[in-house]
C-alpha cells in the first residue's frame, strides 16, 4: 500500500504539486478564522439556574425555593452533579452534565423542568437560565466615562442617569454583536419610581396600605374595546390610561369622603429614587462609577469578538451615540491577554523553524535538498490549522505549543526520504535509469522505517488523547495538535516529498562525502565510540548510576498541574464580615483601592462590589473582586516580577484593613475556579452535615492543617455564619384579638418595610419599577419599625 502510494504520486507529479499549492492556500484561509484564546476552556457543561426573592433569609430560601428546584431536576439525562448556593435573597443552582452533553439540549430539559415546577414556587420568584457563558467568557468589561470626570467622586444623580443609558443605550448596542451571550450591568443607581407612604397622613384620611398599593397597580394600565364600524371604515378602541409621569401617580384617586376626592399626594411623597442597591463599581478608591461585563457564548473565538467588539465601541464613541459625551472606557480586554499568548508562541515557532532550517542547511550541505524539506515544514502547520477547523480545535497556548513541539518531529520522515533519494542519484549518476525511477526505489526503501518511526511517535502521545474532565480538556489539545501535524507530515514525506526530488534533485557528480560539521562532529564521535565499546561494562554502570541519581533527584523537583499563566492582571479578592453592609463595604473598597494604586506597578484598579444585574453572579455585598491592571514591565520597579506585586498588594491590604481575608488572583483562573468548583480557590475542601456549628468547627480544623503545608496561601474558611437578623415574629393570639391576619404583617413587611414593586412606568421603550414604601425616618432603626401601625378589620 505504501508503495503504490509512493508510485501513485510520480505518476502524476503535477497534480500532487498542485493539490499542495491548494492546501498552503486553504490553510492560509483557515488560520484566519482559526477559533482564537489564551488557552483551552477546562468549563464543563452546566447550566445554572438563579432565583431571585428579595427579602428571604438563606434558610427560607433554600427552603422554598432551591430544595423544590432540586427535587424537579433530579434524573436529568446526562446530569453528573448538582450543587447550589443560597445567599440573601438567591438562589443559584448549578447542574453539570457529561462533556458529551450539549449545552443547549441540556438547557431544554432544565426549562421543561423549571416548567413544570413553576407552580410550586412562591408569589413573585420567576427562576431563570444563566447565560450559554464559561469560565473564559468575560472578554471585555468597561466603565462609562466623560472626559472632564477627572479625579472627582459622581453624584448619586449622576450615577442613576449613567446606569440607565447603560442599561438602555449601552447594552442593548453591545449584546446585537454576534457572539456576545450577556452584558452584565453593574454599579451606579436603578432608577424607580417610589411613593413614600405618610403612616400620619393614612391614618387621618382613613386609608389602608392595601388601598394604596392596589390603586397604584390598577390605575396603570390601557385597555382595549374591540372595534367600532363607522360607515365604510373602523376604528379600534382604545383606552389610554398609563402613567407617564410623578404627576399622573400623586393625581391617582384612593377614596372618596363628602364628596372630596382623596389623591395619592394627599397621603405620599411621590418621587424618583432607586432601588435597593446590591452591588457598586469603584474605581481607583476616589468615585462609584457605572459599567458593564461582556459574556462571551459558549465555544465563541475570543480574539474575534473583542475585535468586533471595539469596533462597536470605537464607532460608538465616535459618533458620539451616548447622552451627555459619556464615552465607553475598557479596563479589562481579553484581546491584549491572547495577543500575548499568541506572540509568545508564534515566536517560539518561528524560531524553530529558523533552527531546523539553519540545521538542515549545515548538516544536509545542499540547498534543494534543504528546500524540499522546508516545503514539508510549511506545507505541514497549514493543513494542520484545517484540521483543527474541522475539529473544533481553537488555537491557543497547548495547541500552538503542540505545534511548536512537533517542528523538529516533523522534519525527520522527509530528512530520511530525501538524504536517501540524493544518496541514490548519487550512485546512480548517469545511469539510464530515469530520476523519477530512483527517486521511487529510494522512498521505497526507507518507507517502511519512517511510518514505523514517525507512528511510534504518534503513540507516545496517545495516553493523553485519552484523558477525561479537565486533564484532557487542557492537554488533549496538546496530543491532537502533535498526532495531527506528525501524520500530516508522515503522509507529505510519502508524496509531496519523493515529487518534489524527482524535480529538484541532482545528486553529485563525485562519490558522497560528509558536509564538513559533519566530518568535525564525527571525528571525536568515533573515537568516543570506540572507546565505549573497548569499556562497554563501565558504560553500561555509569548508565545505570546516572539513572538511579535521575530517580533520586525527583521528589526534591516540584510539581503543578500546569504552570500558571501571567495574565498580566491581578484580582485580590476581598472578602469582609457577612453582615457588613453595602455603604460600609464601598467605603472599606475605596480605601483598599487607594491603597492598591500605591502599589509599585499598578495602573489601574476596578472593583466589583456586591453582585450585578445577572442573577446569576452570585457575590455577596461583603465580596468584592477587583481587577488591578499592571503597567507595562519596563515601568515595574527593578527586578520585580508579577508574584512580587501581588505580594505587595497583599501586604498592603492585610496589614492596612483589619477583619478581612485576602486572596490573590487572576482573572480568567478566579472564574474558572468559580465555575468548576463553586469556589474561588485553586483548591478546596468540602464539608458536608446538618450542624452548621459542626461544619464550621471542622473546617477551621482543616484550615489549620492546610496552613502547614509547604505552599499553601491566601486560606480562608468561606464565612456562612454571621450575618444578623431582625425577626417580626407573629403573635397569632394578639393579632386575633384585634381581627389582624398574619398575611396583613406580611404585607406590612414587605411594603412598607421592604418596599413592594407594584406596577412598571414605561417612559417610550424603557420601563422602571413603581414601588410603596414608607419614608426612610419611618423604618431606619428597631423603634421606627415598632412604631409601625397596623389597621384592624374595623
């Protein structure tokens, strides 16, 4: 088979040549949209459901909420894990399923299942789909600036107008770019519509807190009346009655004594205000700003989006799209991180080829023999990246690496196929034999040998190609890349090869004799030869001693799944005391950040405080994960490298900020983290049991033998206790005295404490919640909240 292979290509060189030509053109064609990133994504397949109820403690949460979902979702096809999260207010519940999953068959079944239990959750909770994200899918995050924002602090005002044009303006211009999966808003104020309840002013107008609710949800509405024929036309009716302004909502009528009309701005403030914050960005520790996080879909090419990415944003920009000359300011962009890692590697490959031509050059002695080799080294890399097209194979650190690897590999079948085929026309120099003959019996002759040898190779790296989970999602590309580009290769030095000798070989007019590097190495070589031979047992002791030292030698090397990569980014996670509030926790944040900014090396620092927009980011408002951008190395103090920087970050904020726990990061390792354990850390142990109280013992125990483990870091025990608790608890025996329901303190609770959305104002095509509540004096200390007054059936 080998041999009519090799015959089959001299008997139609042309063809051969060009299906080569063809293939250098389409593998040009094929590194351009080549799928692009760092490295490979490690994510498994999960799909994350987040609930939102405002208001819940953990407990009721996870009561009312996840465990119903969790019992729903048990039984799923494919499904390998599940584990949830229950924070204030959140449920997130994450569902893992086998790799040969796919995601979107996967997110089906969940949304029939959430369909099906939907009824059994309660009032008001709406469970949703995380996005089709990863743990690489945050490519690209900005802030929304002006040019004369200087080092000042934004007003409250401010704050609230920046969100809204992010959240109407902004998101909905970024998320139309193909590939984009979500725009996570963060920061500032969400705008609302609040009327603030006078409890004094009820009560003398004798009006209920139900009658106020009620009549804001009901008098903003339209309607329609069908259709009225009017001679040869129609006309559909219609009724118009939404509200469009405060105005419209103080006129709204509650009740009516003597004849008097009693207004909505009789018995409340109405105002616009925002809603409750859960989160805030700061920048650089001197003002709260506004900003957003692109997600990318799952399987997208990196470098390609934030390309079409800043395109978007620089044409926005431009022409000057936002309100008030606020302009989009990136602060972290996955593009410059690829680019590195990209030019890291490509030059590692340049410089292997120049090294294999440059050996080629001094150890064959002749320059087409040396061509006809190079050929293989440029044709091999390009179909290679067509392969890896087809294969859904994305160019990144391991696969390019691969590739850079097998450079040297690649060669070695068309160096024996050529050496042998210019030995033979060297011979056979002016015989009648024809040159494509020679050539035919020379790759003949060595054929066997090279796909031994090149296929022995092949198998070494076939252990790899079999792992599972993220061993082979991180190192199957590697192993691919290298059996890709090897058998490409072996099957060039077969066709493509021979061709290319029946073309530009010659042979020597005189008998073969070595290149001179080769009679200078070979000279020493043989009398080293020769004198191993003459001592063949000390060789083979001095062998086995050097192995034996090797073995020794190998518990004092150290050991990393992968060595980490510099992502030119640090992220000190900042985790404070649970029940810490969010003013507090911002005004702890800005002072962190300024103190990072002191810091050797730091351009830039942007922190998230709390959660964002997406349910499904489920920080709390005592964590906080900033991004310090470094300045570029040749501006870095001397001899200080990243490590050190972070470690003076650490230091910094350790002994400047009692009560924290700081752990140091980066960006793309920190989420990835997160999505594959549900925990920030390179490592963690889990505990499980029924006695929180027992759990927290036993992991403070475990911290402490962790710490004494040579290169351990940045410890921390997640903190699930602490969070205080102000509980109304229903006295039923009272409240049936006075003709009082529990559900009447509920909504009590809820409304006037909590502050209750009861209906939507649109304003064109943006839309902003309308809620009840009372005013902050009435409900901003134990005693208020006592004062409160409750309305008897009578």
């Amino acid at each position: 088979m080998i041999e009519a292979l090799i015959r089959a290509s001299l008997h139609n060189r042309i063809l051969i040549v060009a299906l080569a030509v063809g293939l250098i053109l389409f593998g040009i064609r094929s590194l351009q949209s080549l799928s692009v990133d760092a490295f490979p994504d490690v994510t498994n397949v999960q799909v994350q459901i987040a609930s939102e109820s405002s208001g819940r403690s953990p407990e009721e949460v996870e009561r009312f909420i996840t465990v119903p979902l969790e019992i729903a979702m048990t039984g799923l096809p494919g499904l390998t894990e599940m584990r949830s999260l229950n924070k204030n207010g959140l449920s997130l519940i994450t569902l893992v399923f086998t790799d040969d999953t796919d995601v979107y068959f996967a997110r089906q079944l969940v949304m029939e299942r959430l369909i099906e239990v939907s009824h059994k959750m309660p009032a008001g909770v709406n469970p949703i789909l995380g996005p089709v994200s990863t743990g690489l899918g945050e490519v690209y995050q900005y802030t929304l600036e002006r040019q004369d924002d200087g080092q000042r602090a934004l007003t409250p005002e401010e704050l609230m107008r920046r969100r809204e044009t992010q959240d109407w303006v902004v998101r909905p211009l970024l998320r139309g770019i193909a590939g984009v999966a979500e725009i996570n808003s963060q920061g500032g104020y969400n705008k609302q519509y609040q009327v603030l309840i006078n409890p004094d002013r009820m009560s003398h107008y004798h009006v209920t807190l139900d009658e106020v609710f009620n009549a804001l949800t009901r008098n903003n509405a339209n309607s329609g009346g069908g259709v009225l024929p009017h001679y040869a036309e129609q006309y559909l009716i219609r009724g118009v009655g939404l509200i469009r302004d405060v105005g419209d909502i103080g006129n709204i009528v509650l009740k009516e004594e003597h004849s008097v009309p009693i207004h909505m701005h009789d018995v409340a403030e109405v105002k616009i205000g925002h809603e409750v914050r859960v989160g805030a960005v700061i920048k650089n520790g001197y003002t709260e700003s506004v900003g957003g996080i692109v997600m990318m879909l799952r399987g997208g090419n990196a470098k390609e989006l934030v390309s079409r990415i800043k395109q978007r944003v620089q044409e926005i920009n431009d022409k000057n799209m936002l309100p008030e000359d606020l302009k989009i300011v990136p602060y972290y962009d996955r593009s410059e991180l690829v680019d590195g890692a990209l030019h890291t590697v490509t030059k590692v490959l340049l410089e292997g080829i120049a090294l294999v031509v440059i050996t080629l050059l001094l150890f064959l002695g002749d320059i087409r023999s040396s061509l006809i080799v190079v050929s293989t080294l440029i044709v091999t890399p390009l179909v290679t990246f067509i392969v890896m097209n087809q294969l859904g194979i994305s160019a990144n650190l391991m696969s390019l690496g691969g590739l850079a690897i097998a450079i040297g590999l690649i060669v070695d079948g068309s160096v024996v196929v050529v050496e042998n085929a210019f030995s033979f026309l060297t011979e056979r120099k002016g015989g009648s034999t024809s040159r494509v003959k020679v050539v035919m019996a020379a790759a003949q002759e060595v054929a066997t040998p090279v796909l031994f040898g090149v296929g022995i190779i092949i198998l070494v790296f076939l252990p790899l190609m079999t792992l599972e989970g993220m061993e082979g999602k991180m190192f199957a590309p590697l192993a691919y890349t290298i059996a890709i580009a090897l058998l490409i290769s072996l099957v060039l030095s077969l066709t493509l090869t021979p061709v290319l000798c029946s073309f530009m070989l010659q042979g020597q007019h005189e008998k073969e004799h070595d290149t001179p590097i080769i009679a200078f190495i070979k000279k020493p070589y043989i009398k080293l030869l020769d004198l191993s031979l003459k001592n063949s047992k000390r060789v083979v002791l001095l062998a086995a001693l050097l192995f034996v030292g090797a073995l020794a030698l190998l518990p004092f090397l150290g050991s990393a799944f992968i060595p980490e990569m510099k992502e030119g980014s640090i992220v000190p996670a900042i985790n404070r005391a649970p029940n810490i509030s969010l003013q507090e926790g911002i005004n702890m944040e800005m002072a962190a950040m300024r103190m990072v900014m002191e810091v050797p090396g730091v351009s830039l620092a942007v922190t998230n405080i709390g959660r964002g927009e997406s349910p499904a980011d489920p920080q709390s408002q005592n964590e906080s994960t900033p991004i310090v951008s470094l300045k570029p190395r040749d501006q870095w103090p001397k001899g200080w490298t990243q490590d050190q920087i972070a470690d003076a970050i650490r230091d910094k904020l350790s002994n400047n900020l009692p009560g924290i726990q700081v752990v140091m990061a980066q960006p793309i390792s920190d989420r990835v983290d997160e999505m594959l354990t549900g925990v920030r850390s390179d490592l963690a142990v889990k505990v499980f049991g029924d006695d929180l109280e027992l759990l927290k013992t036993t992991a403070n125990d475990i911290a402490k033998v962790a710490g004494s483990i040579q290169g351990a870091q940045d410890i921390r025990v997640e903190r699930l206790t602490g969070q205080q608790y102000l509980s109304i608890v229903v006295n039923r025996e009272a409240t049936a005295r006075h003709g009082i329901n529990a559900s009447d303190i509920h909504d009590v609770i809820e409304t006037a404490i909590g502050g209750k959305i009861a209906t939507e104002i649109y304003e064109g095509e943006r839309r902003f919640s309308a809620a009840v509540r009372l005013p902050e004096n009435f409900r901003d200390s134990i005693e208020a909240i006592d004062a409160i007054l409750l309305t008897s059936a009578n």
